[in-house]
C-alpha cells in the first residue's frame, strides 16, 4: 500500500494536521464551569474551565488573557484551560464580564 501523506518538507519542516477544530469541539448546555482539582498534582490546585465552545485558536487567546489577569501560569488541555492555583472566583467575575454563564462546580 503507498500512503503519500506529506510528513516532512525541506522547505517548511514537520507538516502538522489539524485536529482540533470547533466542529470538533464537544457540544455543551451553554454554561461554563470552573471547578478546582488537585488529583494527580502532589496536593497542589489547579482550576479547570470546561464547556467553553471556541476553536482551538481562541482557546489560546483566552488562556494567554486569564493567565496576565490571574497573574499566573496555566494551558489549554483538549477543550479545557488549566489555570495554576485556586482562582476560581476571579476566573468566574472575568469570564461573566466577557458575557459568558459561568457556575463553580465541584467543592
């Protein structure tokens, strides 16, 4: 079987394909939850946003913001933005400003 799937080129390197889009993106209720979670993370929280529906570009974008504003690190994990530490409460008063339905979920 030939398989001429262009990997490589000279020209412009590693040749990626693009996987994840908004048609990809997972359908959700229209609200947006942050919830806190410290499993697998030696005790340490990081707040997770799911139920965002924007293409992977605006993802980046709106992660970059949240981490200036917070003042922290984070990054986009599938369909969802890690941010580094306990900040739900200010992730939620940003996110309901840009006009999003944003609830806290978890403890």
């Amino acid at each position: 079987m030939n398989d001429s799937r262009l990997v490589y080129s000279t020209d412009t390197g590693r040749i990626k394909e693009k996987t994840a889009s908004l048609q990809n993106a997972p359908k959700g209720d229209g609200i947006v939850r942050i919830r806190k979670e410290t499993k697998g993370r030696k005790g340490k929280g990081m707040s997770i946003i799911d139920g965002l529906e924007m293409s992977d570009a605006d993802l980046k974008m709106l992660c970059k913001e949240l981490k200036k504003q917070c003042g922290c690190g984070g990054a986009v994990k599938g369909f969802s933005i890690e941010i580094q530490g306990d900040v739900r409460d200010k992730l939620k008063q940003i996110l309901e400003i840009k006009g999003k339905r944003v609830k806290l979920a978890g403890g």
